[in-house]
C-alpha cells in the first residue's frame, strides 16, 4: 500500500489533515473567482457594475487574502513544528541509497547485535523510530507515503527522518528524486508489527545464515562460492564477506527482490541472477546467463533457502 491519503502514523496525519485544509481552501476560493467571473461575463451591464467599486477592490482583492493568508499560514507552521520530531526511545535504522537499491542497517539495541539487509525496513508498531539516511552515489530521496514527508539523501551528509507507526501493516516506500535510469525501480517495503512479532523477526535476522539441508542447496552454495559472489556479498557464517552489493544472509525471508520489483521465489531469484542486466539495466551486477539450468536452480535454490 502506498498512499498519502491513508496516514498511518501521527506526522502523516498531521500532513494529510493539512493537505486536507489547504485543498479546501484553494478549492472555495476557485469556486468563488470562477463565479465572479462567469457573473462578469455573462450578467447584465447593469447587474455587474458593482464589480469594479472601490468596496469590491478593499474587501475582495485585499482583506480576503489577507485574511486567508492570515490564518493559512499560522496552522501550516504549527504542523511544521509538531512534524518529524525526534522521540526518546527511538529506533535507530540507517539506510543509505545506492544505484539501484537500498542498504538498510539495524544498530545495536540493548541486547540485540547489529546487522543488515536490504530493501526493506521492519518497524514495531507503537514505538517511535529514527531513520538517518545518506547515500553512496547520488542524490536519493526517501519516501514513505504512509508515514509522512519525504527527506534528501545526499552522499557526506546524514540526514534524519522521524515516525511512528501506529497500526501494523506492508507499506511502500519509493525513492522520489532521480537518480539514473533505474529511478522508478527503486522502491521498497515498510514493516510494521506487534512489538512482540518485531523483537522475533529481528532475533532471527541476527543468526547467521543456515546450513544447506539438502544436497541440491549444498550445490548451490558452492556454486556461490566458485562464482565468486562473495565478493560482493556477505553470507554471515561463510567466508562470503563483501561489501558492494546487499547483505545476503536472509535474502529468502524478503517479501521481493530487485528493489521491490519482484516477489521472492527461486523462479525470479534465477531469473535475476541470470538477466539482471536485461531485468534491471544499469545495476551494478553482471549476468550470469553462462550457467547451466541445473546449476542455476540450485544456486537459485541456495538463497531461497537463507531464511
């Protein structure tokens, strides 16, 4: 769901209420001048003389707007101010925006260690969260309909986006500044759960990756190995440690790949590993068209399998 006229959080209620006064405003106010000038145009001379009186000029074209105004722009800065507001106790995440995809980091917590993913943020319902954002290459701008205004991410600057999600649900975000070709590939998906719900997921997402159950997934982490992914990716609990592209190590629990563009399943991880070139032009990842089917399958297989 992507929508900024379902709010689901206090500051993008707070913006929709907002859009809300504005729209009826402009729209009362363009009722009205298009009447006065269907009235001046088609009434009787007599009728529209009044038009051009001085009272019409005072009250119509200076105390109208004035007053307007006057009471616009007090409500819109006071929906500034309580928008976006850091919250004690809140969340950290860090994302950083990279061609054509995004890098999502949970910090420390307490207990709970550090790790990465990719294209999506999990967020528990209730509790205020703190979202820094940069990027790696270009300017992105990070956008989430339902939670609020959208924020720049500019590379060598940190930037901070605050909300709080107040009903559980799957929300879409969207990178909303162009940043190459594969700009309007780049979404991803917000999260939110029950606290308790949250706490399991992110207890799971420290573990590192699963062993291969079965001959076939074995196969495929060898393949991995061989390809030489690792060196782009990291796979926590193998030797696989890169640094360029996303964290693999529970790339099978995403809702998607290719940045929100495909639901998960080793058909679209195949085809992605095989076309991505083709699927996706202008990401940084070659093709892998000289596999064999068997092969692909079963490397294909082995990260479906990274729960």
């Amino acid at each position: 769901m992507q929508s900024a006229l379902d709010p689901a959080g206090g500051d993008a209620s707070r913006i929709y209420w907002l859009t809300m006064v504005m729209t009826a405003g402009g729209t009362l106010i363009f009722l009205g001048v298009t009447s006065l000038l269907l009235f001046a145009i088609f009434a009787p001379p007599e009728r529209r003389a009044w038009l051009g009186s001085r009272k019409t000029i005072v009250y119509g074209g200076l105390a109208f707007p004035i007053v307007t105004l006057s009471a616009l722009l007090p409500y819109g800065l006071i929906v500034m101010r309580d928008t976006d507001i850091p919250r004690a106790g809140a969340l950290p995440i860090e994302v950083i925006g990279e061609q054509y995809w995004w890098r999502v980091r949970y910090p420390a917590d307490g207990d709970q260690a550090e790790f990465s993913t990719a294209n999506e943020l999990f967020v528990p319902v209730g509790r205020p969260i703190s979202v820094s954002v940069t990027a790696a290459d270009v300017i992105h701008s990070f956008w989430i309909p339902n939670f609020g205004g959208k924020i720049d991410m500019i590379p060598g600057r940190i930037n901070r986006l605050n909300f709080t999600a107040e009903r559980p649900g799957i929300y879409r975000g969207v990178c909303a500044e162009f940043c190459g070709d594969q700009h309007a590939r780049m979404a991803f998906d917000v999260v939110a759960l029950e606290p308790a719900a949250f706490e399991a997921w992110r207890a799971g997402q420290t573990k590192p990756a699963r062993e291969p159950a079965f001959p076939f997934l074995d196969r495929g982490l060898q393949l991995f190995r061989t390809g030489g992914c690792g060196s782009c990716h990291v796979v926590r609990g193998t030797e696989a440690n890169g640094q360029f592209g996303p964290d693999l190590t529970h790339v099978g629990s995403r809702r998607t790949i290719g940045a929100g563009q495909f639901p998960n399943n080793i058909g679209t991880l195949a085809g992605w590993i095989a076309n991505v070139q083709h699927i996706k032009p202008g990401s940084r990842m070659p093709s892998y068209g000289s596999l064999a089917g068997e092969d692909l399958r079963a490397l294909a297989g082995y990260l479906e399998s990274l729960k």
